[in-house]
C-alpha cells in the first residue's frame, strides 16, 4: 500500500481495528478470542466473548506496529501473545511495555501522558501521542491497569500534518481528567471511542457507556466517530443503541459512523458540518 490507496479503518470486534494511512499499518489492542472463550480481566475476574472477530490473527498484513491501550485480556489476549510476532513494535502505557518485554516483545514503548513516539516511512510520518484516560472511578482506578487514550497524526513527507485520529482507550467520561485533549488536538478528523458501560462485579462502571460516550464526543469534537468495544462481551451493560440514542439527543447522530465486525471506515472521512 502506498499513498492514501486502500486507507481505512476496519473494525475486527472489541477494541481490535486495523488503520491503514500514508503507508503504514497499524493494529489497536488485540482481541482474538472467539466466542465462548473468557478473557481475563485480573483478581480471578472473567468475561466471556459473545462475537467472533471478523479476522483470525494469522490473517493480518504485516504491521508497523501495535498501539495497546492498556493489559487487560480483552484487549491484549494471549492469542495476540503468542502469535504476534515478537519484533513489533508496540506503543502502550509504561505498565503494559514492562509486561510485553517480559513476554518477549522487546521493541514495547511505554508512554506517559503527552508522551510521543514517531514512526517514518517514505510517504511521512505518524507520531503517536499518549493521552489521558481513567479507568475507573475514585480509589478503584488505582486497581485496575494504567490506560492510556492516543492521537495518532499521519504527516506528509515534508511534515505537513494530513489527518489526526484519535482512539479514546478505555476511559470514564471526567472532564476534569480529559478537557486538556481538544486544547492540545482542536481539530480531530475520527476519533474512535471505547463504549460498552463496562461493569465489573455487576456494579462497578470502568468504560463510557452511552449517556457519557456522547458527552465525550460533545467536549472532544471529533469530525467523525466511530464507536467500538460495546457488545462484545457479558461485562458490557450499554449497546450501541444507547450511545446512538444519546447522540441524537446531543444533536450529533450526523459524525456517528458505525462498522460492523469486518467493514472498514474510508480515511480520510467527508468532513461533518459543525
């Protein structure tokens, strides 16, 4: 692939989506478990996957690299562990690179918050920004993994920048936390947001569900959205269906652009009316 042929965001199931722009290929938090099969979210917790993938992970392209929002077992699983090839690159939290080097990953970069890493080929960059996030609410965020939001921006051979994407990790709509991305990133052109209403114990809200996904669309102001990482296992409380419900209450149904498991997301997008 070169230029803009083929440029997409193509939606695998969970969190897992394959972008391809200005040449490079990139894979999010890799989930290849099928369904019936459990990940494992840590303190002897489970989840059960209730869709199968769109793709089996022998069936990748070669990657650039791996950007993992954070380990947990739906996002890195140990299909991805054990079959992923041990040279790629993978761009995550500082936790989850000491995790993956251990495992063998050796070329794993751990960002902190606003913390960048560029990759280069022929037809420009893309430089990786980590951004903040939080997991869960008050002291249980402590509990749970480190997890990191990202901005990928693709430039072209000169520098110029050409599209900027953003992917929101799993995250809790706090505006306290998360108001300094649109200072940073005012113009987003997609932004892919982590739903779901993920409960652990029943009871314990640690992903957006979709009264918060559409208030993180409103403060973040992306041109389109595409939501991922909502039905795909028994932890998850809010369907896609709220987060759409919400969105035309906020007046912004118009940027929601949504992919079944498979379908991919032409990049760059047509621009939405603000």
């Amino acid at each position: 692939m070169s230029g803009h042929e083929t440029a997409g965001v193509r939606f695998i199931g969970n969190a897992t989506t394959l972008i391809r722009y200005n040449g490079f290929t990139l894979l999010t938090d890799p989930n290849f478990l099928h369904r019936g099969q459990r990940a494992y979210l840590g303190y002897g917790l489970t989840s059960r996957r209730l869709t199968e993938p769109a793709l089996d992970i022998g069936q990748l392209p070669p990657l650039d690299a791996v950007v993992l929002s954070h380990m947990h077992g739906d996002h890195w699983d140990r299909v991805a562990r054990g079959a992923l090839d041990k040279r790629t690159p993978i761009i995550t939290t500082p936790h989850a690179a000491r995790r993956l080097r251990r495992q063998g990953f050796s070329r794993a970069t751990g960002l902190d918050v606003w913390g960048q890493h560029q990759l280069s080929n022929g037809d420009g960059t893309v430089t990786i920004t980590a951004l903040p996030a939080k997991h869960a609410p008050g002291l249980a965020n402590l509990l749970l993994p480190p997890v990191m939001g990202s901005m990928l921006e693709f430039s072209d051979p000169h520098g110029k920048p050409d599209l900027r994407l953003h992917i929101s990790g799993d995250t809790l709509m706090d505006h306290s936390r998360l108001s300094g991305i649109p200072v940073r990133f005012p113009d987003i052109d997609v932004a892919i947001v982590h739903l779901g209403g993920t409960k652990l114990l029943g009871a314990l809200l640690v992903t957006m569900d979709g009264e918060q996904g559409a208030r993180w669309a409103h403060l973040v102001n992306p041109r389109t959205v595409v939501p991922v990482h909502h039905e795909d296992y028994t932890v998850f409380s809010s369907p896609l269906d709220d987060f759409l419900r919400h969105m035309e209450r906020a007046g912004l149904s118009g940027r929601v652009h949504r992919l079944a498991p498979g379908e991919s997301c032409p990049l760059p997008v047509q621009p939405v009316k603000r």
